[in-house]
C-alpha cells in the first residue's frame, strides 16, 4: 500500500503570491502573524503584501509603528500535523524559513518530534526565506506526484539549497535603521552617504550584505554584475530566475538597468512576504535564482 505524503510550508515561502499553477499541490501553509498598528494578521490568510507595503511607503511616524512578527503558535502547528494524520498522511515534508531569521524552524522541529511515533516528519531548514523557500517546498511536491522516494527528494531538495540564491537592494535604510539592524555610526553614516547595501542570504542562511554602495541606481547595477556572475554559462533551462520586490519603484528601474547586462527572468516576479519584507521596508528589489540539477551533475550524499 502507497505512504500517503504531504508537504508543508511556512508562509514566507509566497506560495500564495506565486502563479496560480502551483496551488494544485495543495501544500499546507503553517502561517506566521504580522502585528501592525494594533491588528493581528495571518500572513497569506488577511493581509494583502501589494496593500502593505503601499502603506508602510506613507506611515506617519514609522519609528513607532513598526509592524512586528511572531511565530506561529505551538497549536496552530499541531493542528497542521493532527490534521494531516487524521486525513491518512503518514510522512509529511515540511519547509521553513531560515532558522537565522526566528525561532519557527525550531518550534516545527520540536513539534514534529511529538509526533514520531505516528508519522515521519521532516522539518528542512530552507537556509532562505521567500520564493527560494516556497519553491522547495513546490519541488517536492512535484517529486512526491512522480513517486519519488522521499530519501531521495531530500536528497535532491538539499542540492537546490545548496544552489540558491537571493540577491536584493534596500532603496533606503529606513527600515533597517528602525529595526535595528543597522546601528550607530553605521545607520548615521549610510543615511548621509546614501548607501544601499546589496543584501544576500548566505549558504547557512543568513541575510547579510554583500555589498555596500552609494546610491540605489549603482546598487542595482552592482547586483546586475553579481547575478551574471552567479549565472555564469548556465543554460536558462538549467536554472530558474525571478525579480523579487517589496514596493515596485526600484522594481521598475531594475528591469531597465539590467537589459544592458543581457539579464532575463524566465519566471514570474513573486512579491515578498510580509514577515520578510517588514523588516527591510516597501524599497526592496532584486532577483531570486535556484539553478536545477542536470543529469551530468552528481547527487550529493551529505545533505546541507
């Protein structure tokens, strides 16, 4: 008799706010809340990015209005896995955030624990946040329906993670100055400067910057000359490419800036989630990329 599979993921994956086409997999959402002026939301579930950050590009005093996240609660993610058992489900793959930006990760994993004894679980770390997070989690979707053994979509989900990448320029430091992650002499200085860093999720998945540079327009030429390099002679059909943005602005000047680099999506631009873009402000934009295996390229055996 056939394991009944399913996957989950967090909601900074933007399965949601991703072409239509990829909610046949029916992959279950375990929602993170977005705290903003004096409201709970379920991110995916009552809170439109398009709308949220169009406000955040016009808040009245942003210094003491951040909006604010927290994890989801240990009962809503039983209430993902008692229902998955209950409808016959007896592995399920679960996808979260990068375990450098909160405690969700860990929270699932823990949970998951409870459950060994009923079901397989499998909590990955994603090392990223956003689409890069969701189209894991769609991948191994797309491998359960082929009849994959799990082991080896694990496997192959590993090596996706392994050739990810997100590449993004903050417009202004606004955000990250308020957040806190930019302090000091540092958040003084970018702002007389105006520095624009190139942000970047590491390989052990933590959001950093790549680069600092002066002004957003060089910034974005920068992240144009760091993408073509990641790229290399990859074949577009070997790899998959999208614009990731928060507001459209800067958006819109980076699809002009990289026609002269030969640059072009062979995927649907994806918004970034509330959770993720709260933190960075409504002036973000830049590229995701995940390279996909080819068949003259070796499977790894050692995971992440």
């Amino acid at each position: 008799m056939e394991i009944k599979r399913k996957v989950m993921c967090t909601s900074t994956g933007c399965i949601e706010y991703a072409p239509e086409r990829y909610r046949k997999y029916d992959i279950d959402i375990i929602r993170i809340h977005v705290n903003f002026k004096g409201r709970e939301y379920l991110e995916g579930l009552d809170l439109d990015p398009v709308a949220f950050y169009r406000e955040l590009e016009t808040l009245e005093d942003p210094k003491n209005n951040l909006p604010y996240t927290a994890m989801p609660t240990r009962e809503a993610i039983m209430g993902h896995f008692e229902k998955a058992y209950a409808e016959g489900y007896r592995e399920v793959i679960v996808i979260a955030l990068s375990a450098y930006l909160g405690g969700t990760y860990n929270l699932i994993r823990l949970i998951a624990e409870e459950f060994a004894d009923r079901m397989k679980i499998t909590v990955i770390d994603s090392k990223i946040t956003c689409f890069g997070e969701g189209l894991l989690a769609i991948k191994a979707a797309e491998m359960i329906e082929a009849g994959i053994p799990t082991d080896t979509i694990i496997k192959e989900l590993h090596w996706m993670m392994k050739h990810q990448e997100f590449l993004g320029v903050d417009g202004k430091l606004d955000y990250l100055i308020y957040n806190g992650r930019l302090k000091g002499g540092k958040a003084l200085m970018g702002k007389m400067l105006s520095i624009c860093p190139v942000v970047h999720f590491t390989h052990e998945g933590e959001l950093c910057a790549l680069q600092s540079v002066r002004t957003p327009k060089k910034a974005l030429h920068k992240t144009c000359e760091v993408l073509k390099e990641l790229i290399g002679d990859r074949a577009p059909e070997d790899y998959l490419l999208w614009h990731v943005y928060t507001g459209t602005a800067l958006l819109e000047d980076l699809i002009e800036i990289e026609k002269a680099y030969g640059i072009e999506t062979n995927h649907e631009a994806v918004i970034v989630s509330p959770v993720s873009g709260c933190h960075n402000g409504p002036w973000l934009a830049g590229y995701g990329l995940a390279f996909l295996r080819r068949e003259d390229e070796p499977l790894e055996e050692d995971g992440v």
